[in-house]
C-alpha cells in the first residue's frame, strides 16, 4: 500500500517522499522523534508523547514551528488520511535544513505510519551485551536523539546470535536498557527498572507499567541492578510502544510468567479502552 506521509508542510504519498539533503537530521541525527501506536483508529498515550517530545526539544534548544494542537491534529490526520485502523506513527523533528552550522533555522517535521509488524506469540530470548562495545550516546536528562546507530549495530549482533533484543550494561555492570527497549524483572513479587540517572530514557510505556503495578497493588522500584543479580530473577519482560509488553529469558532460563501475564492483561486492557 501506498501511504500518504506529511513531509514538513506537506501530505505526499510514501513513493514520493523525500527530505532535503542538508537536512540537519540527515547531516548530523540533529533531531528528536517519538513512536506513537494507534488501536482500532485510537492513539495511546499521545499526550505523554507529545510531551516528551516538547521536553526534549527544550535540551536541545528547538522549538516547534506549530503548537502542540497543531501537531495533534496532524497525528491524527494521518491516521484518517491512511484508512489504517491500527499501527505505528513515527513523528520526528530536526533542526530544520542547514546552509550552514551557524544560522538559525526552522524546524522540519516528518510524519510517516505503518501497520504493526508481527509480534512474536511467546517469551523471547534477550542477549546482555557490555555498552562499551557499541557506539552508545546517552543524555542526562534522556531525550529520544535520532542517533540510534550503537543500538542499531547491537541489534544486528543480536539478532545473529540468535536473540530477539540486546540488552546493555554499563561499565560498572550495572543493566541500562534495551537497544530500542525498556527492560523489567520481578524478584520476590517486586518489579524492579533500571533508574533514570543511568541516562537511559523514560519510555511512555515504561510509565504505563508503573501505573499498572500501583493499580495491581504490585510494588514496583527503580534501582541499580548489578548484572551479577540475574539468575536471582523470577520473571523478566520487555516493552516499547510497538510490542507492548513481552515476557523474556535468557540464557534457556524457564519462568512461569505468573505476574508478567496480569501486567500484560491490563495493559492491553488499557490500550483497548484508549479513546481518540
């Protein structure tokens, strides 16, 4: 099918779409963007995106060319514009289109969708990879930086290995984060995340899980996890916008996934009851 993306201004088809070479994102990944999935035409969290999204331009000195309800209604257009009932909403903005590194300039924003890709029916397998082998940027505080390409490198690794998604740690042995992914363990009925002032980012479903561990009445804390404390671990799950929540393992490690599975109900429960 061919899509009809909102290229800086303008609806054009997806066969046509096209960015200017000195584009600030292109040249130097000088830009932030967000992935936002829509359900049965229904957005998730689209205020949080936006949200973040706004923050972050605030790190990096960019303000939006449009308001934020401009930009609401855009994502929404585009999701009418398409016909497509469910999917994923990429939104990005760069520093706009450079003739040279000193002037100032207009932010370009770039919207493009898709349909989900299928997601895998059972637990899948992550790989802990030390971050010091990857090209890895982090931002304290974290912003969704275009520049993915130590996570890229690392998926690729992974994927060869045989694993569904990398996991980091840092030089300390301390868990970070997932390539494009938040991570979770449960040990003793506690979730327990790797914290914020590791750099890592503050992923909108990662928020959503918390809610539902406090809804659940599910203790849920952020900490430093050593990678030494892995075979400790009772349940693990992955999430993002795209998948959701996905239970994993590693290491042929076998879970029962008894709480993974409630969080996972709710969630779907919530994503299923999102109004547009």
């Amino acid at each position: 099918m061919d899509y009809i993306y909102y290229i800086n201004g303008k609806w054009v088809s997806a066969n046509k779409a096209s960015i200017p070479f000195n584009d600030a994102g292109f040249l130097y990944g000088d830009g932030l963007f967000e992935t936002i999935r829509f359900d049965n035409h229904n957005l998730f969290s689209v205020d949080k995106h936006i949200k973040r999204l706004i923050s972050g331009l605030k790190v990096i000195n960019l303000n939006l060319s449009i308001s934020k309800n401009e930009l609401l209604m855009l994502i929404k257009n585009i999701i009418v514009k398409n016909n497509l009932k469910s999917g994923i909403i990429r939104l990005m903005v760069t520093r706009g289109t450079l003739h040279s590194l000193l002037e100032e300039t207009k932010p370009n924003i770039y919207i493009s969708i898709k349909p989900f890709y299928d997601i895998p029916k059972n637990p899948v397998n992550v790989i802990f990879y030390s971050e010091q082998k990857f090209p890895i940027i982090r931002f304290i505080p974290g912003i969704k930086s275009m520049n993915y390409l130590g996570n890229m490198l690392a998926k690729k690794e992974c994927n060869k290995d045989g694993g569904f998604e990398p996991v980091f740690y840092n030089k300390n042995d301390i868990i970070t984060e997932c390539a494009i992914r938040n991570i979770f363990f449960i040990k003793d009925k506690t979730i327990l995340t790797p914290s914020l002032d590791l750099g890592i980012l503050s992923g909108v479903m990662r928020e959503t899980i918390f809610d539902i561990a406090k809804y659940l009445d599910i203790n849920c804390i952020e900490k430093h996890i050593h990678k030494d404390e892995l075979d400790t671990m009772d349940e693990a799950f992955i999430t993002s916008t795209g998948i959701g929540l996905l239970p994993c393992y590693w290491d042929n490690k076998k879970f029962n996934f008894k709480l993974t599975t409630s969080l996972k109900k709710e969630l779907f429960n919530r994503i299923n009851n999102t109004n547009l």
